[in-house]
C-alpha cells in the first residue's frame, strides 16, 4: 500500500511541478492514444461486416454509421457528467482532499447508473423512432439499425461506466492503465466479432480460424447483430478488472466514500456537468445534421452509396475526435489539479501544450487520411462510388481537423476548470449560428452538389479553433470555482 501511496504522489508532483512540456506530453500520449483505440471499436465492427455478401454489407455499413452517432449521444450525455466528476476530484486532489474526492467520485457512480438504465429503456423501445423518424434512413438501412440500436443502447451502461472510470483514473493522475484496459478491449471485441458476425459459415481467410471455433460453441452466424453483442460483451468483460484497479490505486469506492445519495455533491456534478454533455450533444447533433442531409437529398432507397460513404468517413473522423479528446482529458488534469495547488498560470499553458500537441497529431492524421484515402475507404467498401464520395469528403475537409482539434483540447481544458457552461455557449455560436444554417442553405435551398456540404463543415471546423483560442487567450475561466 505504501508503494501504491508514493506512485500517486510522484504523479501528483509531476503535473504540479515537472517540467510543463515534458509532463504533458508524457501524460497526453497514452490518453490520445487510449482514446483513438476506442474507436476502433467501430472500424473493427465496419471491416468484418464489409466482408460479408455484398447485399448483407452495403446496409448494415449504412445502418451502423447512423447507429454510432445516436448511440454517441447518451455516451457524450454520460461523459459530461464524467468530464464535471474529473474538475472536481482533480482538484480536490491537487488541494490534498482525498477523501472528498472519493466521495464525489462514489456519489458519481450513482449517477451514471441512474443515466445507464434511463438510456437503455429508450434504446430498447424507442430504436425504430429514432432510425426513421428522427434521422430518415430508409429501407434496409432502417431496419437493421434499429435492431442494432436495441442491443447497443439497451447495454449503453458498458460503455458510461468504461469511460467513467476511465476518466476518473486520469483525473487522479493515472494514463497508462486506462490505455491497457483498451487495448484489451479492442482485441477482446476483435476475437468475439469474428465468432459472432462469422458464426460457423464462410468468413475471410485471414478470420478462417472463427468459424471452427464458433461451430464447437454453438454460436450461430449473427451478421450485423453479432457486431453489436460483440462490442457490449468485450466491455462488460473489462468493466469487472477496471473497478478493481481503480479501487486498489486510489482506495476509491471503500466503506468510508460509500453512502446514500449525497444531494449536494449530486448538485455540484449536474451542475457543472449538463453544460458539457449539451455541449457535445450538440456536436454530435451536428454531425448527424449533416447525416440526415445527406441521408434526404443525395440517397434513394436503391442508391445508398452516400450514407455508407459518409457512414465510414464520419467512424474515420471519430478516431480524430476521441484523439482530441485524449488530449483534451491530459489537459483537464493538469487544468484541475493546478488550479487545486494554486498555479494558475501553469494550468493555462498546459492547455497550450496540449493543444499544440494535438494540431501536430491531427495534421498527420488528416495527410494520412488525403494521401491514402481511396486505400482506406475501399479497404471497407471498395465500390468506386463510395470511395469516391468519401474521397471528396477528406480532401475537402481533412486539414480542418486541426482546427477541431484545437477546439477540442482548449474547449476540454476550459471544463477543466468547472466552466462548462462557457463551453456550451462558444460550441452552441459556432454550431446553431453558422454550420446548422449553412449546411441547411447549401443543401435545401440551393440544392448544390455534396461537395459544397463538406466546405460548410470545413468552415466550421476552421472557426472552432480561432472561437476557443480568443476565449481561452482571455482566461476567464480561471476564476471559476467548483465547489
């Protein structure tokens, strides 16, 4: 135990008094890389499906392209109020208040329970509302996303609690375990996807092992559904070693932490965390925006080769996003615990470092993305028009990642400090006020060509970066108080 004491002090100190750039790189890294692996979750799920028939593949790589974004609503929704717990107990942390800071991160689990079973019970009875009605998919696409949906809302609590607890650790100073646990999950939903998609029918030669394997267990040839059951098993599998170690490191969730609903501390985390889950609420609104626009005007119920184009696309430009966010959490840290000790003026910087970091990552990302994109879209459709969509889309907006990016880790490091509302309203300007009516004019108004959608995205992409860099340079939020 006493090891375990003095590894959590030499992180403390780390980030209260290392060396600015080195410390943040050194905690960034893991974390971006952590979160980027999150999303291959997705791409895992997009090439085994790809390598089914070819009137089984094209709709359910449709069908999952809308699936993750709706299902990304209530997982931003869980992670805000995950992004409120880490300003808190980062602070209190760097203020030496442990004990309250096991007390705020037990009252938290209570929280995401409660918002675990409320989003299950919508995905369960509500999944053919929100695939037709809501976003307008049609025919195949429709029908296989909302029994997609079911399985992966109706278990949305895997995920809540895998980045809730996930953030906790970093918000205490920890980065490597939660990139292990990931990593383990990935490989974990690799190995279950290829049983459950595969069964004991055909599959690729590279996955011809599965097939054997799913015969002798019994498991059936599940296509899109066993991408789903796939994912939500290999979470709820590292749930059970991740509460464990984050229980152990931290002497979270002990008898004294433990107790009823708090209604105080309940109240500071709402607080501080409904702004930030509106926040990317409505950033993923916009995305899906972009989708239902897509989804109306540029599709039949024949010609669905947008959707799925821009279905790959927007799992490519998730991976950017969570590495942002990567950063953006090694930013929060560093914002919430010295803001705890007192040092203002380093919890700024570490903004900036981190925000530097991220524009270098997301700008070899996007040339990765424009100079092998064909390869990498064909690589889970090969048809000539849907490579040719998604194409469009990286080379138009591609190096406006760094501006995301950007917005990104300033904006994450601005809740950092408890200023969540701040960042609701700066995303809200750039969103409802530009890209929400661009998008709409270019596409409903004047009916111009798909190409013109994705400079409106690029634009607004843009304007993140120079929004959240005047507010962040003026530093107002360092004046906010948790609580």
């Amino acid at each position: 135990m006493a090891d375990a004491v003095s590894d959590r002090d030499r992180t403390t100190e780390r980030i209260l008094s290392g060396r600015l750039s080195t410390e943040v790189f050194r905690f960034g890294t893991p974390l971006a890389l952590g979160m980027g692996l999150q999303t291959t979750f997705n791409l895992v799920d997009a090439y085994l499906i790809a390598r089914l028939e070819t009137e089984v593949a094209e709709p359910a790589l449709g069908a999952i392209g809308i699936c993750d974004q709706l299902a990304a609503l209530g997982t931003i929704i869980s992670y805000g109020l995950s992004v409120a717990t880490a300003a808190i107990a980062s602070r209190k942390w760097g203020q030496g208040d442990k004990a309250g800071a096991r007390k705020v991160a037990w009252q938290s689990v209570l929280l995401v329970g409660g918002l675990s079973l409320a989003f299950g019970l919508a995905g369960v009875f509500g999944a053919d509302v929100l695939m037709s009605d809501i976003v307008g998919a049609k025919g195949e696409v429709a029908a296989l996303g909302a029994r997609y949906l079911r399985v992966l809302i109706g278990g949305s609590f895997t995920i809540f609690f895998l980045l809730h607890l996930t953030t906790l650790q970093r918000a205490l100073g920890s980065s490597k375990t939660p990139v292990s646990m990931l990593i383990t999950a990935n490989a974990l939903n690799l190995v279950l996807a290829a049983l459950m998609i595969y069964g004991p029918g055909d599959a690729p030669p590279v996955f011809s092992w599965a097939p054997p394997i799913a015969a002798a267990l019994g498991i059936p040839r599940m296509e899109l559904m066993g991408a789903a059951w796939a994912t939500l098993l290999a979470r709820l599998v590292v749930l059970l070693p991740l509460v464990w170690l984050i229980a152990k490191r931290f002497q979270l969730f002990d008898r004294a932490s433990r107790s009823g609903l708090n209604a105080s501390i309940l109240r500071n985390i709402w607080s501080i965390g409904w702004p930030s889950s509106a926040q990317l609420v409505v950033r993923i609104s916009a995305m899906l925006f972009v989708h239902s626009l897509v989804a109306r005007a540029y599709t039949t119920e024949q010609d669905q080769a947008a959707t799925t184009a821009l279905g790959i696309i927007f799992r490519l430009e998730t991976m950017a996003l969570f590495v942002g966010l990567g950063w953006g959490s090694a930013a929060q840290t560093f914002m919430g615990q010295n803001l705890g000790a007192d040092r203002p003026e380093r919890a700024k910087n570490s903004g900036w470092y981190a925000a530097l970091y991220n524009a270098c990552m997301m700008a070899l990302l996007a040339l990765a993305y424009r100079a092998y994109g064909p390869q990498i879209i064909g690589f889970f459709d090969p048809r000539a028009e849907v490579v040719a969509i998604g194409q469009s889309y990286v080379s138009v907006v591609g190096l406006s990642y760094v501006g995301l990016g950007i917005g990104i880790v300033l904006g994450s490091a601005i809740q950092g400090s408890g200023a969540t509302k701040q960042t609701l309203t700066l995303d809200s300007l750039v969103v409802l006020a530009f890209q929400v009516p661009a998008c709409a004019l270019v596409v409903l108004a004047f009916g111009w060509p798909i190409a013109s959608l994705w400079v409106a995205v690029a634009i607004t992409y843009a304007a993140f970066a120079v929004v959240y860099a005047v507010a962040y340079q003026r530093g107002g939020f360092l004046r906010h108080r948790v609580g």
